[in-house]
C-alpha cells in the first residue's frame, strides 16, 4: 500500500497494545505462576502483536508489510538464539567434563555463606570486565554460583540478583562490551570518554549494590551445616574426577572471549571442548553412562552427542543433587527461544506501525528541562526494552530519536551515551521477554521476576541517574570549536 495512505498512530494506537500486553502477562503470572514463562507469556505476547497488527491496518499499513516487518525483526535475534543454543550444549558438557561440579566443590569450600553474594557480585563483576560479556559470565561462573547457593541452603533468586548485577557492572564499563561499544556509536560520543562519563552513576550504584548483598549475608538464615556441606562434597568427588585440570575449558573459554573472539564460536568450543575433556578425566563417569549394548567408542561417542542436544543427567541416589548436577543440552533452549521470536515479532510490529515514535514525540512535549530530557530517554529506552524486547534496539532506537535534541540544547554526546546504557542495558535482564531476561532465566533458571527486587545494582544504577540528571551532577555541555569561540566571545563582551 502507498505510504501516503498510512495515518499517524494516535497516543491511544500507541497505549492500547501495551496495555493488554500488561494486563495479559499479569494474568499469566497469577494464573500459571512460576510456569508462566513456559507459553503463557509466549500467547500475551502473540495477542498483543494481534492487536498492534489491527491498529497497524487501520492505519492503512499492508498485512505484507507488516509481516516483513515480523520476520525482519525475528531474523535481528538469530544470532542471540545460536548463542543460547551454544550455552545449552556447553551447560550440558560441563556438567559431564566436571567442569561446572569442580567449580561447585572449590565454592562450597572457600565461599563463606555470610559474604557469599557480595562475594558472587564482585566475582561476576571482574569476569565480565575481563572479557565484556555478561551473558558469558552468566553461562559460567553464573551457574556454578547458583550451584554452591544451593549446596549452602542459600537463595537462588538472591544469588540470580548477585549474579546479574555484577554481569552487568562489569560488562557495561568494559571496553570490549558490545553494548558499551554500541552506545557511544549511536550518541556521536568517544568510547573512552564515554566509559570515564559512566563511572560517575555506575561506581556509586556497585558499592550500594555490594552494601546490600552484605547486610543481606550478614542477616539471612544458612539452612546448611558443615555436615551438610561434606556431604555434597563427598557426593561430587564419589561422582567426578574433580581437579584442577577440569577447569581448563573454562579457562580457554575465558581467554578466547578476553581475545574477542565472537560469542558464538566462542561458546561452542568451549562446549566441544567440555566434550573432549571428558574423555580424558570423567572416563569412570561416562562407562557408568554409556550404553552398554554398543561398542565402547560408539557408546562414548553417542553419550557425548546426546549431551550437547538433550544435556547432562546423572543418578546419585539425592534428588537434590540430581536437580543440582543435571541439565543443560541445546534443547533446554528451546521454551526460551520460542519466547524471544515472540517477543520480537510483538516488538518488530510495535516499531513498524510507528507507536514507539509516537511515544516519544508525546514524551518531548514535556522534556523541557535537561533533567526530564535525560529521564525520558532512559524511560524510553525502557519502554524499548519492553515493547521490542532487545537489548541493542533499546540502545539504538531511542539513540536516533533524541540525538538531535541533544545537539540542539547543547549537550555532549556522553549524557545521551550514558542515559541510553543506564535505561537500556542495565534494565534489559530485568523483563522476563526480553532477550537479556529470558536468557538469563534459560541459564541460571531463576525466573526474572524473582530476583528482580534482588538485582541491585540494576536498580539503583537507572534511578541515580534520574538523581543526577535533576541535580546537574557531571551534565556536561558541548564545547565550541575554537575557531567560533572567539566570535562568541565577542558577542558576548
């Protein structure tokens, strides 16, 4: 259909699909709870993309278009789905190398419960610094410290809010984050510049965040006793080969990602590698596992295909211990890969109808200050992450819409940078249909909505911001070029 033909959303085009979006997925949460994220959610996110696509034909859009508009915005999270497919397969294999249950024996030994998420909050945090993804470090150590939660009677949706808090601290002012990279691009500003302007809102937000975690520590109940704790620990060494050396596929995985090697083949060799390594030191293990009808190499050879597509799973007579060292395989991703498709083809829909443009255009009526600027771009950023539920669209879409109203108040580059990373990257694991929620509730299977009030540094890091922006703490305005400086110099005199 002409272009010429298409009306302009009205604010209540914009609010309607949003609102039976919220009012669907709060459904789901009371009626199906925890297995809300198992196709509930999945179903409000197909409705309300029903809805948009109505009010996108009456605003004379074609049903072609649109559904380009769909597979478009699905085909944007295909490299995100092969890394979770990645993550499962190197779950599963890390389990059978012995990789992730070594890593579970040396916390239980050296994690005091008491400074235990602190302790997993700075942990996560100098890993994803290292190597500049928080998705990676949530795949690694973020499982083994879910594990050793659990063999310490600790919570597992604290230790998710530890977990991602330090993530996301130490991606987010490494310069070899993707999303750090991509915010400084989009605003016009210079990487290094930009990482110096997000220490002023993200130091102060870790250090509350660890504040927290200590006093959490410090005044929770340890279910788990030293007995208790043997016992795991007699049960993994009874079950694994657990040594140093099961630890080198972390390390060569670790190394390749501080190399910047792409997460990809990142991930999926250090998943082959899981593989490999445990040929060479759980071959107990696996002649309990294998199938006994088939000859040796082929049984071996089987077990360890199976594991990267179906997981890991092992029988210790402890169904505790079960549930803590089974899991993983490509298809464990699956239920979260059908909830990104659907969550992008609601967002794609969203931003091809022109409602989030709409927002925003009803949003700067009301920015007059540099304060409520700064706060609406975070909030849209936000709101982005929500409707289109991609991490890198809520840096780029809001990044284009207010780029040019910086430049014409005056403002550097970096506060734009810096309210795109604090709006968009740090609430992005925050929203359970968000590529960043989902995975993280794939990986670490806490739901999103559980260790929501537990992310910390998430949280407070958004909302000093807004504090800094209203108080004009480290605003910085742009400077004129030397060769107009004189000239308004004299104006001036």
């Amino acid at each position: 259909m002409d272009n010429t033909t298409q009306k302009a959303p009205s604010l209540l085009d914009a609010l309607l699909p949003m609102v039976v979006l919220i009012a669907l997925l709060a459904a789901s949460v009371i009626l199906f709870k925890d297995d809300s994220s198992y196709g509930p959610n999945q179903i409000a996110l197909f409705i309300a993309a029903a809805v948009a696509v109505v009010i996108g034909l009456k605003n004379g859009h074609s049903w072609q278009s649109i559904e380009q508009a769909m597979v478009k915005g699905i085909s944007l999270s295909l490299a995100a789905v092969l890394i979770l497919l990645a993550v499962g397969a190197l779950i599963g294999t890390w389990l059978l190398s012995g990789t992730v249950p070594t890593l579970i024996y040396f916390g239980l030994q050296l994690l005091s419960p008491s400074w235990f998420y602190a302790a997993s909050c700075i942990l996560c945090g100098i890993v994803a610094m290292s190597i500049g993804s928080s998705w990676t470090t949530a795949a690694t150590i973020g499982v083994a410290l879910i594990g050793v939660a659990t063999g310490l009677g600790l919570s597992p949706a604290i230790t998710a809010g530890a977990i991602v808090s330090g993530a996301y601290f130490g991606d987010k002012i490494s310069p070899l984050s993707e999303t750090t990279n991509l915010a400084p691009a989009v605003a016009g500003a210079d990487l290094f510049q930009h990482i110096r302007h997000m220490l002023w809102t993200t130091i102060p937000s870790i250090v509350l965040a660890l504040l927290g975690f200590v006093l959490i520590g410090f005044n929770s109940t340890v279910s788990a006793d030293l007995a208790h704790i043997e016992q795991i620990s007699a049960v993994l060494q009874s079950q694994f080969n657990i040594s140093l050396w099961t630890l080198v596929p972390l390390a060569v995985l670790l190394l390749m990602a501080m190399r910047k090697i792409p997460a990809f083949p990142t991930v999926f060799i250090g998943a082959l590698l899981g593989g490999v390594w445990a040929l060479f030191f759980q071959q107990e293990l696996i002649s309990r596992l294998a199938d006994e009808q088939l000859p040796a190499l082929v049984a071996v050879f089987k077990l360890v295909w199976q594991t990267l597509f179906a997981g890991f799973s092992i029988s210790t007579g402890n169904d505790d211990m079960d549930s803590l060292l089974s899991g993983g395989g490509m298809a464990s991703m699956l239920n979260t890969i059908w909830l990104i498709f659907s969550a992008m083809m609601f967002g794609a829909v969203v931003e091809h109808i022109g409602l989030l443009r709409k927002f925003v255009e009803s949003i700067l009526a009301f920015a007059r200050s540099t304060g409520s600027l700064i706060t609406s771009t975070m909030a849209t950023s936000l709101a982005t992450n929500i409707l289109t539920a991609d991490q890198y669209m809520s840096i780029v879409m809001p990044g284009r819409m207010y780029k040019e109203e910086y430049e014409r108040r005056g403002l550097a580059p970096v506060n734009l940078s810096r309210a795109l990373e604090d709006g968009g990257t740090i609430t992005s694991p925050l929203i359970p249909w968000n590529t960043c929620g989902a995975y993280m509730h794939g990986v670490l299977n806490v739901n999103p909505l559980d260790y929501l009030f537990y992310a910390f540094f998430n949280l407070i890091n958004p909302v000093l911001a807004v504090i800094y922006a209203y108080l004009g703490i480290k605003i910085l305005r742009l400077t004129p070029p030397e060769s107009v400086a004189p000239i308004l110099a004299g104006k001036n005199s």
